[in-house]
C-alpha cells in the first residue's frame, strides 16, 4: 500500500474526521453507561440497619456495574443537602482490572460506614435525594437511579425547606428498597401504603421515569440490568 503525501486541506479533513470518531466514542460510552446514587438512612432506628444495607448495596448494586459507570453513596441525616454528605463518588475505570480494584475499595469504605457509630436527629430524605439528581445528571449517563434505604419518613429540622422542582428527577428510576415498618406501620399497614403512595405521587410528578418498591432486595440486580 503506497501513502500518498497529503495536502493541508486533506491533513485537516482528516483530523476533523478523527476527532469527530473520537467524539462519537465518548458519546456512545456515555449513552451506554449508567449512574446509580445509594442514599442511605442514618437516623432514628434507621441507623441500626447500616450494615444490612451495605451487604445489599455489595451484593445487588456493585457486581452489576461495568466499566464507565458511576456509583455514589449519599447519607441521609439532619442536613442531607451538602456535599460533605456525599461518602463516595467513583466512575469505575474502562480497564477492567481497575474497575475491579475500584468496587473493592468501595466495598470497604460501605464496611467502614457502616461501623461507624452515627444517628441523626433529623430525616431530610428530599435534600439527599435533591443532591443525588445533581451528580446523576452531571454523568450524562443514560440510565439514572436513585435508590432509597429507609424507613422513608421525612422529619425536616426547623427551619429547613426543601421542593422538588417540575424537572428535579427527569431521566431518573427512583426505588425504595428494605422499607423499615415503623410501630403505627405494624398497627395499621394503610399508614405505610399512604406514605409509599405519596412518595410515589411526589418524585413522578418532579419528572421521575418511574418509582419502584422492592420488598426482596434480590430483585434489585436484575432491575439495575433491565434499566440499563
């Protein structure tokens, strides 16, 4: 095969070209990546199920994601809106064996959270969940969740407001996972449905594509796989 010389015209055409391809590779990484944020509960009773949850959050969530996604931890605590609460944050890397070295030392920082000995006040379950659709949409990945640990009862301190805007969760799947009942949940379940029927009725009118429960938490790897 004989190169030719090229002129300058054809040497830019074709650097147009390589970068547009490199261009489409980017895009086509991110269209197919997905971007999943754990909040989890530390308040209340709540707090004692940390360790549960990481075992899940190990179990369901890190084995199902490849390389170029995205995995956030977020606690739930009196002042859920803040960066501070962010525990982890991490774009697992295209090289396989580093993305795997990635879901490990993430699998420990859920250990060591876990064992932390914290319990909030308050429950500002909209100031995480507002806070996690800030990271999800910075991804630009194509398919967003939010999953929920908690008993998913809201107890804002004084004075803090929080609303959800018509487009807060646009393209984002919201699900809430291992529920804790709380006593008048056992004492009347009506109680438990409404609250679930209201997060329902709350997060799709904020643009959600879709709200979920999972009582079996084994469902949640296999859902992951579907949205993607």
């Amino acid at each position: 095969m004989v190169v030719k010389h090229l002129s300058k015209k054809q040497l830019a055409a074709l650097l147009a070209a390589l970068l547009a391809t490199a261009a489409a590779g980017c895009s086509d990484a991110s269209h197919y990546s997905q971007a999943v944020a754990v909040l989890i509960d530390v308040s209340g009773t709540y707090a004692d199920q940390k360790a549960d949850v990481a075992r899940i959050v190990k179990r369901e969530v890190l084995p199902n994601l490849v390389p170029g996604d995205t995995v956030a931890v977020i606690r739930i605590d009196s002042e859920s809106y803040e960066k501070a609460n962010v525990e982890a944050f991490v774009t697992l890397d295209h090289r396989p064996s580093h993305a795997n070295a990635q879901k490990l030392a993430l699998a420990k920082s859920l250990d060591e959270f876990a064992a932390r000995d914290e319990r909030s006040q308050y429950t500002d379950i909209p100031g995480a969940m507002m806070l996690a659709a800030e990271y999800l949409r910075e991804t630009g990945a194509k398919s967003r969740a939010i999953l929920l640990f908690s008993d998913m009862q809201s107890d804002l301190a004084p004075g803090t407001k929080r609303h959800f805007s018509e487009r807060e969760f646009e393209g984002i799947k919201v699900v809430a996972l291992n529920v804790k009942q709380l006593e008048r949940d056992n004492a009347n379940p009506d109680v438990l449905r409404s609250r679930l029927a209201t997060w329902e009725k709350d997060v799709t009118h904020a643009g959600a594509g879709g709200w979920q429960t999972f009582l079996d938490t084994q469902k949640l790897g296999p859902y992951l796989a579907e949205i993607r």
